[in-house]
C-alpha cells in the first residue's frame, strides 16, 4: 500500500529518526544542517548591577566564543506571573521549529515558588510569539525550576523535566504534544538523594541526563536506554570548578566529534561558568577547557545552547544586531579582562562590578583613521591613552598629544598570531601590556621574552 508524505513525516517523527537527513526533500518540514549555535540565558554579576532576568540570545560559529545579541538586552520579557525568568531553555522540536521554557521567578527569592513555566514558540529565534504560561502541577510550596525537554519516541511526546519539590529535591517530568496541553507529573530522577538541574539529552539509543548531586555540590551524568522515568543510572564521576557550581548543560558539537558539558559557578563569584569536553559521551572522561578558549556572552547565567544552521545564525544577527561595544581579554591571564578603574587602565579577573568598566567603543584611531582608539561606554569621551607609559582613562582634551597617545595599530599577536597585539601609534616600537595587573606600553618584539609577548596579547572579543 502506498503511504502518503504526510503519513511518512508522522511515521519517521514517531520513531525518533527525524532529522535532517531523514526528511530531506520532504516539503515543509526539512531544515539545514546545524552549523552554528545559538544560547538563551539571564544575566547577573557579582553585586547583580548586570541583573537582568528577561530573555537573552547569543550566537557563536563554534560553540565557545559567544556573540551577544540585542546589546545584550533581553529580547522579550514575561508579563505574567513573577513578570522575570531563570533557566531559558530552547529545544529544536521535531517540525524544526523552537519552542522556549523557562522558571517562573525574576531575582534571587527562591522562596517564592511558582507552579508554572513561561513559554513561548519560534519560527527561528528572530521572533518569540504565543506567550503562555503552563502549569505542570499543584504540589503546594514546591518550586518548578530549570526546565529541560526532549523528544521521548516512544510515547510520541515531548518530555518537559524540571526540577522540583515532592518530599525532597527531584526531578519530575511532565509529558504533551504542543507545549500546550500538559500532562500529569510524575517523578523522572530520584535517586536517593537531592537533586537540582537536570539537562537530558538523547544520542542514538541512550539518553544522558546530567545533573547536580545536592549532597556532594558535584555535577554528574546518569543514562537509560529508554528514557524512562526512573531508569537512569549514574555513570560518571563528580565534576566541578570554582566553589560551587550548578545547572549543567549538555551540548553535542555540530561536527559530531565530541561534546561539551558547562557548569555555571557561583562561588566565589557569581555568573562564571566553565566547560569540560570529552571525544566520548559514553565514557567518565572529561577533560576541563582553558578559559583561553573560550568566551560566554557577557553576564550570562544558567543558559542552553541549541544547534542553528548557517540562514539561522544570520537571520538572528540581522534581526537583532551584534554589540556596539567590544571587550579584551587576557591571552595568559584568561579569565582577566582590560577595564578602568579610578582612572587607571588594568585588567582585572571577570566577573566584576561595575561590569560596563571593561566594554569599549572601538573607532577609528583619534590620530590616524588605520589605528583604532577606544572610548569607554561608561565614561562616554574618556578613551584608554598613555602618559609616561602608563595606561590611563582620560577625557579627550582634543590635542595632537591626546589623539597620538590614544590611538593603537592592531597587529597579529605577539604570542598568537590569532589573537591581537596593539602597538603605540606615536611610540611605535611599544606595545599595550599588563604587569602587576596595570596597563601599560613597553618596547617589545618577536625576540620579546614569551611571557612579555603573552603579557600584550589580547582577544578582541564581545
């Protein structure tokens, strides 16, 4: 018997084989191969200056350094409930279209506990339509926090997990077809002691849940071969960086040659995260990333990240523009960024507040249109200049001096050629460097020691 398109797209979504690949050709519901990624998060700093519990969006061409979107403004912001969000999660849905969940809860008074998830749908996250609430149960002084979901084949339903309070830290799971009607809760993860975070992920015929062990502080992954509710098993060793750490996020990379897990510190700051990789999912190998290598969006917070095709990644720039300010951070120092404080040009170990201290306005050079200058955003006609050597932040007074010790020629990196060095436009033989923390220019060169030549290199990032 013949089978029509439409029974075919059903029949390949309901075996969970639905990709790409499967439904190419196929009229309406085939979609590019992921080449990109976007990520969904809050912000906070240290002292939540930076605090800002709307939608944010980034973008990234690999996964690691980020673009931020909207000047890093939130692009919708709740209107019901707590009228805030915590914990945005975007998931690609079997039609290839997004749908977004996220705690209900604006600010730090995790005593307020809601029953609900804010969601919203997207075509391709240049627009978030049909806004809603939804309530996944009716569990009195329990909190619904951290949403997750995946497609669960077997059942033909999207799975929602978050975490929750049943008599002790769980995970439920909620299951429905259209982010609409939902069904009743259940208990997905409890496996004898609290639990916070999960982050599910599907791959092949194992599906890896990672979470946070609320006994131990430490992040973990357990697997089931059939999703299940209560079928996981931990299988890996305890992870974490920083003093404490929270909201594991699992993210397969678009090549299909490893996979990335993040963690979000908050201690002992807030709002830092960092990220293990491993060649090998099924294994208990993971292996920390130098902070060189990669860079979140600015004040991020308990995010996801979720594979975009090349129109996608573009589509979003377009729609919501890229900043118009930039950041330099340290090539041997790399969770340092370059800021200003009490007038003096340094670097200083991010997160930071006042957290607008390191974001620059890059224009053409005050002295010569090839080199650049660079204003501050928080101190609007104040640029980073030299005086005697050091690196001061000063308002233009609009000399020929002034212009000259402002401005700066980029070149390639003195210790990587990927990165940047910046060279003195009216000392030309001296080089933009840290040491003790302060800024300054020096004469260097590729004969340079290799610690004065990591000292003036810097990633020119957002």
């Amino acid at each position: 018997m013949a089978i029509s398109r439409r029974a075919l797209i059903k029949a390949v979504a309901a075996s969970g084989a639905l990709t790409a690949a499967s439904v190419a050709g196929l009229p309406g519901v085939a979609w590019a191969a992921n080449t990109a990624y976007a990520m969904a998060y809050f912000t906070e700093t240290p002292s939540f200056q930076g605090a800002d519990y709307g939608l944010h969006l980034a973008v990234s061409r690999d996964g690691l350094n980020w673009t931020p979107l909207n000047q890093n403004n939130p692009v919708v912001t709740p209107t019901q409930g707590q009228l805030g969000l915590r914990d945005p999660f975007v998931l690609r849905k079997q039609d290839g279209t997004f749908v977004v969940l996220a705690t209900d809860l604006k600010g730090t008074n995790f005593g307020l506990n809601s029953q609900y998830l804010h969601v919203w749908d997207s075509t391709n996250l240049t627009n978030l339509t049909g806004y809603r609430r939804i309530r996944m149960h009716t569990l009195p002084n329990s909190h619904t926090w951290a949403p997750t979901a995946f497609w669960d084949a077997a059942r033909g339903q999207y799975a929602i997990v978050y975490s929750c309070n049943s008599g002790g830290d769980v995970l439920m799971v909620n299951y429905t077809s259209d982010f609409v009607n939902i069904g009743p809760q259940q208990v997905f993860f409890s496996p004898g002691f609290g639990v916070l975070d999960g982050d599910v992920v599907v791959d092949g015929g194992t599906t890896y849940l990672y979470y946070k062990n609320l006994s131990t502080g430490l992040l973990h992954g357990a697997r089931s071969s059939t999703g299940a509710p209560n079928s996981f098993t931990t299988y890996t060793s305890g992870l974490r960086m920083g003093n404490a750490i929270e909201a594991p996020l699992l993210v397969k990379n678009n090549d299909g040659s490893g996979w990335r897990l993040w963690g979000d510190s908050f201690s002992p700051v807030n709002a830092d995260y960092y990220i293990w990789s491993t060649s090998n999912i099924a294994g208990n190998s993971w292996t920390a990333l130098n902070q060189r290598d990669y860079t979140p969006p600015l004040n991020a917070k308990h995010g996801s990240v979720v594979g975009i095709s090349d129109a996608e990644y573009n589509a979003m720039v377009s729609r919501w523009g890229t900043p118009n300010w930039v950041r330099l951070k340290s090539s041997n120092l790399p969770d340092y960024f370059v800021r200003h404080s009490n007038g003096v040009g340094r670097i200083d170990p991010f997160p930071f507040d006042p957290y607008q201290d390191q974001l620059w306005r890059m224009v053409a050079g005050l002295s010569d249109s090839a080199g650049v200058s660079f204003e501050s955003v928080n101190r609007p006609g104040n640029f980073l200049r030299h005086s005697n050597y050091a690196i001061r932040l000063d308002p233009n007074d609009g000399s020929a001096t002034f212009r000259a010790d402002a401005t700066f020629h980029r070149t390639a990196g003195l210790a990587d050629a990927a990165w940047t060095s910046l060279r003195s436009a009216n000392f030309p033989d001296r080089y933009l460097r840290h040491a003790g923390n302060v800024l300054r220019i020096d004469p260097l060169s590729a004969g340079s020691s290799v610690t004065d030549r990591q000292d003036a290199t810097f990633r020119i990032t957002s």
